[in-house]
C-alpha cells in the first residue's frame, strides 16, 4: 500500500518523516506533499483530488492533515469531507463498507501539540527540558493548551535556554518526531490520527 499525505507545512512533513513509519511499519510506502499554509492547501484541495480520483490505483490511500488552530474543528472537517466527496472520493466517515480513500485529521491546535503530548520525547530532543513538563496542569491535555501550542512550546524551550532566536519549527518538527512512541503520545488529536492511519491499512 501507498499514501499521499497532503500538509498545510514543511514541519509536518518533517514530522511525518518520522512518524508514518512509526506508526505504519517499513512495507507501507508514502510521500508528504507540504503546501504554503492552510489556505493554499484548502484552495489547491479540490483540484488536486479530482486528480488523484482519474488514476488513483486501488491501493493507494490519501490523508490530509490541518492544523486546527483556533478555528471551529468541526465546521473545517465538515468542509474537507465535503471536498473530498465532490470529488468522487470515499472518505472515512463517510465509508459504509470500512473502505475509504480519503482520510481527514485534524492537528489540535496545532501539530506543536503533538509534540507537547510526548514529554519523552521532547527531553530526548532538547535534554535541558524538565522531563515533568507534561505533569503541569497547562500541559495535561496538550489539544487544550490555551493561547497556541507552538507558542507554548517555544516559551518552554527559550526557559529552557533554546530556541533564542524563535521557534525553528521544522527543526523541531524533525528533532522531536525521531523520538516519539505513537502509542504513549498524550495528545487526543493524535491518537485519533494514528488510529486512522492503522485504519486505513487494514
């Protein structure tokens, strides 16, 4: 099997580096398609599925992953499914047989998030980290974190004596993800993109 990840930026595609063989295993193969932000990726959305839809072979799946950022998570996945649909392509949720080709995630807020769901992780990336962090009240629930993910994270990597010039967010991306352990990560929006991706090869 195949997937194209389509992603609004180059630090998902970093992350993605990482975590798709993390969580799919050595024989699946992928390619991530980063775009110029959430808005270009959901203008080019449409097109570029009615292309995939023409030649699309059997086995090969699609996921398009967004940041949710600070906007209505279900009104920007009701309008994903629906671009997936005028296109002529089945999606998860809208599958009645278990087989689809579209799958739509959602990073909440933000793919930052993620990596906060992970304190392992993050300690094995940047060692000065307080490997506490994730037992913080703001840091339990990273999908919740108030004011922005990667601005959180930045701020605790700057105490930390990182990150002085801002957040290198596709360095970090990259650093971060070689360290993760999908099945551990905090974040909920992650696991239910993990568990689609699981989905999505059986």
């Amino acid at each position: 099997m195949h997937i194209e990840f389509l992603v609004e930026e180059v630090s998902a595609e970093a992350a993605l580096s990482n975590l798709a063989p993390a969580i799919l295993g050595p024989d699946i193969t992928f390619v991530v398609h980063p775009y110029n932000g959430k808005p270009d990726l959901l203008a080019k959305l449409p097109g570029r599925l009615r292309g995939y839809r023409s030649w699309l072979p059997a086995d090969w799946r699609i996921v398009v992953l967004l940041d949710a950022d600070e906007g209505d998570c279900l009104q920007l996945k009701a309008r994903m499914e629906e671009v997936a649909r005028a296109s002529g392509l089945v999606t998860r949720s809208a599958a009645d047989d278990g087989q689809f080709q579209v799958l739509n995630r959602l990073a909440v807020q933000e793919l930052e998030a993620w990596f906060l769901g992970d304190t392992a992780a993050l300690c094995a990336a940047y060692p000065r980290l307080s490997p506490n962090l994730g037992e913080r009240p703001k840091y339990r629930n990273p999908d919740a974190i108030a004011g922005g993910t990667w601005e959180a994270l930045e701020r605790e990597l700057q105490r930390a004596g990182y990150a002085e010039g801002g957040l290198a967010k596709i360095a970090t991306a990259r650093a971060v993800s070689a360290h993760m352990r999908p099945e551990l990560n905090r974040s909920h929006s992650f696991q239910v993109f993990r568990n689609g991706l699981l989905d999505l090869i059986k």
